[in-house]
C-alpha cells in the first residue's frame, strides 16, 4: 500500500513527523525507522542524540533493505533476522525494519498525539501496529507496537542507534543491575577487538581478545577507531523498569530509554567505530546501537547461557489476544558536571537522573505506561 498522510523526505526518506511544544519525531516509511528526533524543542537548544547514516542522501545502490533508511531507534521481528529453524527466511531486522509500512493516523487527545502505523507480514503472516506517542511536557517518545497472528516463536526488539561524539570518552554509559553479560561468541566482524564468547560481569572490564587480561571499558565512549564490536547484557524483571543511560559530555545531554525486563531482557551493545570497510560503510560509520531484545546472539531458541538463569531469549506469540511490546526513550539537557548516571529514582509519573557527581535531573515521564499500556 501507497504511503498516505503528511509525508516529508528527510534524509533521502519520506517520513511522517508529528511534534509536540517538547518533541519533533520523524519515522521513515521504509522500514519505521524513528529519526531525526529533537528533544528539549523549549530549551531553544534541541538535543538530537540518534544516528543516521552517512550515505543517505548519496544515491548509492544498497542490496540490504534495513541498511537503505539506517537511522535512530527501530522495531524488529525478528531481531536479527536469517533464517528460523522452520526454515523461513527473514531480512536482517524482519520485514518491520525493512518494509513499507501504512499511514494509519495522527490523533491528539488530552495532551498526548499519537501516530498510527501498519505493517502487514509475509513471511510470517500477520500485522503489526506501530504507535508513536508524544506527551505534553515530557522529553519522551511511548512506543508500542502490538503484534498480532506471527504465530510461533521469536525474538523482538528495539534497534536504538546513537550517534557518538568525536571526542574519545566524551559518551558515559550506566544501566541498571544485570546478571549475566557476554561478548559474541564467533567472530562479528573483520575488525573485531572483543574476545569471543567472553563473559561480562562489569561494563568496565570487557576482555579484549589482543592479549591475556586486556580489557576495554565500555562506559566511556567512543574508543579504539577502527574497530566494530558485540555484546549483551541480561537482566530480571523488577518492581521498576530497568534502564540504559547515555551521557554526551561533548553535548551536554544525557539520553535514557526504559523498559520492562519481564518482555526484553537483553540489550546488545553494537559499537560501530568506522571499522566496516565494505560498501556503503567504507570506513566512515560511526555510531552506538544499545538495542532492547529478548534475543541471544545465534542460539537464541536454543538452551544458551541466559535461558540456564531462567531468562527468556525468545518469545511465543499467536495466541488469542494481541502482544503489546512498549517502550520509553528520551533525552534531557545535563547541567555543567553531570558526568554518568548512577542511578534512577522513580516517582509517579517521573524519573530523577542521579550522576555520579551528585547532581539531580527531574524528568516527567510517565513510565507507569510499560505496564500499563495507557497515558491517561
């Protein structure tokens, strides 16, 4: 189905945008990639912290379909793609992250705009609806996306992509408690710097495979250019959502995304750091992608490492009623000194980022949502 709606070509792409006095949100027809996002619109100095790739715009011929609008933050099913072990075959990221999906509506209703999207699959018959929700006086982005048939199982995700900042260290990362952590086992890439299948316990200390006992610390980015890296954290379902946080001390901002654990446990680390050489990356891609899943590496539907700790790596889906994956992302202004989150408090209908060096940032955020559904 033709695109239909307030369509606009940003980056090559025609993209729906909706915005709020706080947030302007573009997403690509092609594939629901969600960028350019601008944050803190108020401030007078919008944040943009996601990435997109450095050949949009060029007219390049790209034989992979998710590579075409490759930007910011998108829905996958199955993350990762390839081939089931029923055979069927997937793009990479699944048809949501490569196909054309359908202008379905824009609605405001008290505060809170809502865009609507459609996606129809093939490969596993079924549909997929993508709700983009800005809220009044907040700095986030609401994502759900409720899938419906795709019977059997399989891995979602979210594909958030950060752009980085020139400066080495200049990005600090933190999230909340895991318990089981590893790099990817086999090799990922020609420039890979990470050991294979090494296990993680500190985002600090992630062995390198150069020599016995070198490490790379993950919390400070970027780092070792040249190089394309690998790897996952897991963690339990709790009473609060858990967490990733991004401080660009280049920028001054600091970017956070939220989700229920008990749906995606994982977040793979995929650190791009002008180390693909190949077309249309040659060496000049730079970015972050801290990416939600319930998902593990190449032997996600079989018996690994996580599901040993009781922790899923894929999910059944095709029962009666629909499955709904939701998820928060924002980004805030850091004051002077904000350096790396060391923890989130949670308060109704907000977040307070705490840094390292003591200092607060309140952040209406209805969070209450990842379980709830609703922003009532």
């Amino acid at each position: 189905m033709a695109a239909a709606g307030p369509v606009r070509r940003i980056h090559s792409q025609p993209s729906w945008v909706i915005r709020t006095g706080d947030v302007e949100l573009a997403v690509t027809e092609l594939g629901g990639h969600m960028a350019p996002v601008l944050f803190e619109r108020r401030s007078g100095r919008p944040v943009a912290p996601y990435h997109i790739s450095p050949w949009q715009d060029e007219g390049l011929e790209i034989k992979q379909a998710v590579l075409v609008p490759l930007r910011g933050d998108f829905f996958c099913l199955p993350f990762g793609g390839g081939r089931e072990p029923d055979g069927r075959e997937h793009p990479g990221h699944g048809e949501t992250a490569s196909s054309r999906w359908s202008f379905a509506g824009v609605a405001t209703q008290a505060g809170v705009t809502t865009l609507t999207l459609t996606l129809e699959t093939k490969i596993r018959p079924g549909k997929v609806t993508k709700r983009l929700m800005l809220a009044e006086g907040h700095n986030a982005v609401y994502s759900e996306h409720q899938i419906e048939g795709f019977a059997g199982r399989t891995t979602p995700g979210h594909h958030a992509t950060l752009r980085l900042p020139e400066q080495d260290g200049a990005l600090r990362l933190a999230t909340s408690a895991f318990v089981y952590g590893s790099t990817r086992p086999g090799k990922v890439a020609e420039r890979q710097r990470f050991a294979s299948g090494a296990e993680i316990r500190d985002l600090r200390h992630v062995p390198l495979g150069a020599k016995p006992g070198a490490e790379a610390d993950m919390t400070s980015l970027p780092a070792r250019t040249g190089s394309v890296d690998l790897m996952a954290i897991y963690k339990r379902p709790a009473s609060e959502p858990a967490w990733m946080t991004a401080v660009n001390r280049q920028d001054g901002y600091v970017w956070f995304s939220l989700k229920d654990a008990a749906v995606l446990p994982g977040t793979v680390f995929w650190f791009e750091n002008r180390g693909t050489l190949e077309s249309p990356w040659n060496g000049r891609n730079r970015c972050l992608g801290l990416e939600d899943v319930c998902w593990y590496f190449d032997q996600s539907y079989d018996p690994n490492p996580v599901t040993r700790l009781g922790i899923p790596t894929a999910m059944e889906i095709g029962g009666a009623r629909p499955v709904s994956i939701r998820y928060i992302q924002g980004a805030v202004r850091a004051p002077a000194g904000f350096d790396v989150v060391e923890k989130i408090e949670f308060a109704p209908a907000a977040i307070t980022l705490v840094s390292a060096s003591g200092q607060r940032v309140r952040v209406p955020v209805r969070h209450e949502f990842l379980k709830s559904g609703s922003l009532a």
